[in-house]
C-alpha cells in the first residue's frame, strides 16, 4: 500500500494490479479531498431551491471550474440512480421552481421567470 497523490492505491502482490478505494465511484480520479465532496453532498442535497455552481464554490472554498466539476458531476450521478426507479401505486405530486431568487423583483414576479417543475413520490 503507498499513496500516490491524494489518496491510498493498493497493488496486489501476485498481479501488481493497482487500485483505490475510489476507483470505480463518481471520485474516480479526484484530487480533493473526500470531505470536500461529502461537504458539496450535504449542501446540495439540503438546498430547498437548489445551490448553484457559484454558491457551492464559496462554500467549499474551491475555485469555480472544480465547484462546476463537482456540481455537475453530483447531480449526473443522482439523475442516473433516479433513472431506475419506476413510481407505482398511488402516487403524491408537488411542484417548485429552480434557478434561485431574482433580485429586484417582487416575489410573485420573480418566481414567474424561474423554471417550474414538477415531482412526484410513491405515497
Ligand atoms: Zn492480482
């Protein structure tokens, strides 16, 4: 076992085949830290009306392409596991908006120019 970078590879002794414990996850590959990415975790999946990719770059302090990067590549992986699930039986509908507040605007206004969708759950 040596550290190569950020994090631990491990080599089979027969093969010298080398892994990672993130080899094969959406960390494949990363160089920050773990905690970063269960910091982003956290926060988006918390944020009501969604978190942006420059509010996520302010709260875990990383430039803005890595917050994009760790956005984008979070809510990819989030869509996939979605993809597999089929609602069935008696199912409950709510609506929302995304694309954050706008300022300047009254709030009925303001919400007018946000996206609108919708989501529904197996009650
Ligand atoms: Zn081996």
């Amino acid at each position: 076992m040596f550290k190569a970078g950020s994090h631990k590879t491990f080599q089979c002794q027969a093969c010298r085949h080398q892994t990672s414990l993130i080899a094969g996850t959406l960390f494949q590959s990363t160089k920050l830290p773990l905690t970063v990415w269960f910091l982003a975790i956290y926060l988006i999946s918390q944020a009501k009306t969604g978190l942006s990719s420059l509010a996520l770059k302010r709260y875990l302090g990383v430039s803005y392409p890595t917050a994009w990067l760790i956005h984008h590549k979070l809510m990819e992986a989030m869509s996939e596991r979605e993809t597999n699930y089929t609602l069935s039986g008696q199912i409950q509908v709510d609506d929302a908006y995304f694309g954050g507040e706008l300022s300047g605007g009254k709030a009925g206004q303001g919400l007018r120019k946000q996206g609108a969708f919708c989501c529904g759950a197996d009650a």
